[in-house]
C-alpha cells in the first residue's frame, strides 16, 4: 500500500473516533495545544538565551548604534556650545 492509502485509512479512524467519543477530540484538541506549547517554548529559548550567539550579536549590533548615535549627539552639542561661546 502506498502512503496516502496510510494517511486516508488514519484521518478516517480518527474522524470515527471523535465521532463516537467525544473525549478522543478533547485528547487531540489538548495534544496539539502541548505541542504547540512545546514549540513556542523551543522558539523563546533560542531567541532569549543569554549564551545564544545571534541573539548576543543582534544585541550588541544595537547597543553600538544606540551608542554612535549618543557619541553623535554629544559631539553636535559640544560644538553648538563650543560655537555659541566664541565672540565675534
């Protein structure tokens, strides 16, 4: 047999199940809410670990920036004062 004559004859069972139990639909509704779970779960620890190498090097690319930017800030202020105390 192939494998989509598999798939069909399991969907089946399944769907005649959930028809005559009502609790197999509970057990299935609940087991994809775990497995979703488990995969969100998986998907925060590897964006959030403090040990993860991307998540480490998109942090640091944007505390540079905030910091090239702060250093600018600094800089155009210090003129401006720096500007405003020459007498002409």
């Amino acid at each position: 047999m192939d494998i989509y004559y598999y798939i069909l004859i399991l969907t089946f069972t399944i769907l005649a199940l959930i028809v005559v139990d009502p609790n197999v639909e509970t057990y299935i509704t609940l087991l994809i809410k775990i497995v979703l779970n488990q995969i969100q779960r998986y998907w925060w620890m590897i964006r959030f670990h403090p040990n993860n190498f991307i998540t480490t090097w998109i942090r640091s690319r944007e505390y540079d920036r905030i910091a090239k930017e702060f250093q600018e800030e600094m800089e155009r202020q210090r003129n401006q004062l720096n500007d405003n105390s020459k007498i002409d």
